[in-house]
C-alpha cells in the first residue's frame, strides 16, 4: 500500500536519531501565481526545526531533514487569519496557526511522502499521492547524486476536471479542491476498507482513473503502487515545487 505505511514504522528507528546525523537538504519552491503556507508532518522521527511556513509566489525556503526519516509535505491555499486564528481553505492542519506543530492536512490535499534511509544503509522512497484528494500541482524533484533518480508528479490542475460531487468550492464558487471518492461516499470500495481491503479486491474505479489519467506517476487509490513509488540512493536532496 502506498506510502502512507510509513506512518506504522517500529519506534526503533529513534536510535538513529543522535547528535551530528546526516540530513537531506530540501528546498521547496512556489512557481504558483499565489502564496502557498507548505506543512510537514514527522511520521517517524522528529518534527522539522519547521511544520508549517508562508511561501509567497516564486519564493524558495529550505529545510534540512535527518537520516533516517519519514513523513509527509503538502500546501495549503487560501489562508487569512480569522477571529485571530490561522484557517486555511484548503489542506488545513486546524492548529490555528502557521505552524501546523504535529497536525496533518485535512482532505482533500496534494501529498508528497519520504522514507528517507539511514546513512549506511538502504534507499530513499517517496512518491505524490491523491489519496487524500487534491488542492494543487506538486512535483518532488531529486538532485545531487551520483546516478539519475526519477522526479514524479502531479502537474495537471485537477481541479479542472474535478466531477461535481467531489468539488470544494471556494466563496467565488470556483473548484479549489477536489475530493477523493473515499472522502465524497465513505463507501468501502472507494476506501480500499472491509471486503474491498486487498489488492486483488480493491480496484481502480471511475473516479481514481480522473486523477491516474491527468497525473499517472500520483497515486490514485491506495493500491496504487507499481507507477507510483519511487527510490533514490541514501543521501538525496529533493526540489519540492508547488505549481511545477
């Protein structure tokens, strides 16, 4: 299942984590024509020196990661202080803040996720994921090793082509969201959940193949691995891009 597994890794991985660790540099970059506030989430290891931080249009920011890692990052849209708190229209963590401190996105969101392996050992995974629904275009680009490791991507604006029953529409009525099927209908073959809770049950529906035909390197449904899983050597730096 996609990579959201990461999240049930052994606290074992905690005695990695000592003074002087070998870290990835990433650097995330706003190509939106908007101001983009990314959020990071710690699945295994410690919480970012940063959870949550405004990227204005064509801004850069970065932030260093330790060896060995898991978690996730995503944008979130449309953000104004509201009765003195920090509220988001989209991929919210709800902490009232900017720093989502801990908080994962609320769906629908646009999901970039890494395991990042331990100094000596082993290969970094990440893939984009649509399993929570999408808010906007996302690419995880590697650079700085010694061999080619792939970037993957959701760079069409599904948004576009959202079906009406899974839209979330902003106060203009513009589509600022788009649910996934899970979300919308809470029905177990949407869900990937009860009798549909194996590979060999849980099947691509209509809806999933919207968002595999617009971004085919993202995972559509949570069984969605061959095309969407990624690796890269130990040691990688990654370009996050909102808006590629």
């Amino acid at each position: 299942m996609e990579i959201q597994v990461i999240f049930a890794l052994s606290l074992s991985l905690s005695i990695f984590f000592f003074s002087g660790a070998q870290s990835s540099m990433f650097t995330f970059k706003n190509n939106c024509p908007y101001t983009v506030w990314p959020g990071t989430l710690a699945g295994a290891g410690p919480q970012l020196s940063s959870t949550g931080f405004e990227l204005v249009s064509q801004a850069s920011s970065t932030l260093n990661v330790p060896q060995p890692w898991s978690g996730r990052f995503w944008g979130r849209t449309n953000c104004n202080i509201v009765n003195g708190k920090f509220q988001c229209a989209t991929a919210d963590c709800a902490s009232g803040q900017i720093a989502c401190n801990g908080a994962g996105a609320i769906p629908p969101a646009s999901l970039m996720e890494f395991t990042l392996a331990p100094p000596n050992n082993g290969n970094d995974f990440y893939d984009v994921s649509l399993v929570d629904g999408f808010n906007l275009p996302v690419s995880v680009t590697p650079h700085g090793v010694s061999w080619t490791c792939n970037t993957t991507s959701c760079a069409f604006d599904i948004n576009i082509v959202c079906p009406s029953e899974l839209q979330v529409k902003g106060p203009g009525g513009d589509v600022i969201a788009c649910k996934s099927a899970c979300l919308a209908f809470n029905q177990p073959q949407y869900c990937c959940t009860g009798a549909y809770s194996l590979p060999t049950t849980c099947q691509p529906t209509k809806y999933s193949k919207i968002f595999k035909s617009k971004c085919p390197q993202a995972y559509s449904y949570a069984y969605d691995d061959k095309t969407s899983t990624f690796t890269c050597t130990r040691g990688t730096n990654y370009l996050i891009t909102f808006c590629p």
